[in-house]
C-alpha cells in the first residue's frame, strides 16, 4: 500500500469498541425452516424479550429487505442466491457494530445458509431450524401460499414443489406444535444469553 494513503478502518471505531459502548455482542441468529414454521413470529418474541433485558437487536425479514434493498430481485435461482447474499452482508454490518441481529428467512438450501455463514462469519452464526411439520405448516397456512402452491399457482414452493434441505447440526431445533411463540422464544433467548452477554 502506498505510504500517504491511510485506510479509514484504522481511525473508525472498532466493533469492540461498540461491544464495549452497548455492553453486549453481536450475533447473527438465523432462522430456517419452511414459509408458516414461525420464523418471522418467535423473531418478533424474541426480540420483545431482548429490548426487554436491554439488549440492542434488529429484525430482517422479507418485508423489510424484498420490498426495500432487494426490490429489483425476482425467484429465479441467481436472484434468491443474490437476495441471501445481500442479506448476510447487511447482517454482517449490524454484527460488527454489536447488534444482535435475527434473520427470518426460508433459506432452503444447504448451500444457501452455508454462503451467509461465510460472509457473517462461523463463530457470529447462530442457526436456527424452526423444524415444525409441513402439515402443521399448511394447517396454519398463515399468507394462503399452501393453497396456492397446492393449486400449482406458485412455482418452486418450498415444502411443495422444492426441496427444503434440513441443516445437519444447527445451533438449535425447535417445532413449534402445540407450544407457543413466547416459550420458543424464551427458549432460544436462554440458549444465546451466554453468546450475548458483555464481559
Ligand atoms: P414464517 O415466518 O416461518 O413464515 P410466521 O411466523 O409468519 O412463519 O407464521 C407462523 C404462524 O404460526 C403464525 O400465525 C403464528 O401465530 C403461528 N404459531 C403458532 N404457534 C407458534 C409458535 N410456537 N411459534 C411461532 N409461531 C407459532
């Protein structure tokens, strides 16, 4: 490097610095698991519990991030692979200022969790399968998309006309039948309580 260029990064704050202002630590908590599992709603619960026990997080879920960064993306392979890929990113931004940051979104691939694994990094991923059953899942079938898909108006559903590829080991597994979203929620606050907490 050139010796009159000096790189911001070393007069910008650190991401300890901020761990050390904010007394927590970042993580990455991301849920997988089939559209209707309970992603987006143990998210908001856990959420409601963190603020709670003062700790700073952020949600991303479709509906901040396909109506607004990833807008110009459609569901074609390359698009969904590029919609992750942003997402990691933004995640990895809201990790390293010391957020705990939860990500609510279907991921159905191995290969797509593996590449936000990646870019956020092993050691501040924190994967979470929401493994409820798909006849669960379409019981509840919260948006209508079971009924659609069933009805062959939505190509490439997840559970339906494509493959959902379980994770192997993830950091935690729940089915959410027959429990509610508080429980699971105070269930996963408790398991990342040691990751988060600033000492
Ligand atoms: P996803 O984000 O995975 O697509 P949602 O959170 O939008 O799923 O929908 C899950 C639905 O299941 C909601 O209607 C929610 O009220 C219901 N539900 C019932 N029990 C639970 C639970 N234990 N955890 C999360 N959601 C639950």
């Amino acid at each position: 490097m050139e010796k009159n260029i000096h790189p911001i990064f070393e007069r910008m704050q650190s991401r300890a610095d901020k761990e050390r202002q904010l007394r927590q630590r970042g993580l990455a908590v991301w849920f997988t698991g089939l559209s209707g599992s309970g992603k987006s709603t143990i998210a908001v619960e856990l959420e409601r519990k963190l603020a709670k026990e003062g700790y700073l997080c952020r949600i991303l879920d479709g509906d901040n991030i396909r109506h607004g960064i990833n807008a110009d993306l459609g569901f074609s392979e390359e698009a969904r692979r590029e919609n992750i890929r942003r997402i990691a990113e933004i995640c990895k931004l809201f990790v390293d200022t010391g957020i705990v940051t939860l990500a609510a979104f279907v991921s159905p691939t191995r290969e797509l969790r593996e590449l936000a694994r990646g870019i956020i990094g092993g050691g501040d991923f924190f994967e979470v399968h929401v493994a409820t059953p798909i006849e669960e899942c379409e019981r509840r079938d919260v948006k209508g998309l079971y009924a659609k898909a069933r009805r062959g108006e939505i190509p490439d559903f997840t559970g339906i006309s494509a493959p959902f590829e379980e994770p192997e080991s993830p950091s935690s597994r729940m089915d959410t039948t027959g429990r509610t979203a508080e429980a699971c929620a105070e269930e996963l606050f408790q398991q990342i309580k040691p990751i988060i907490t600033y000492q």
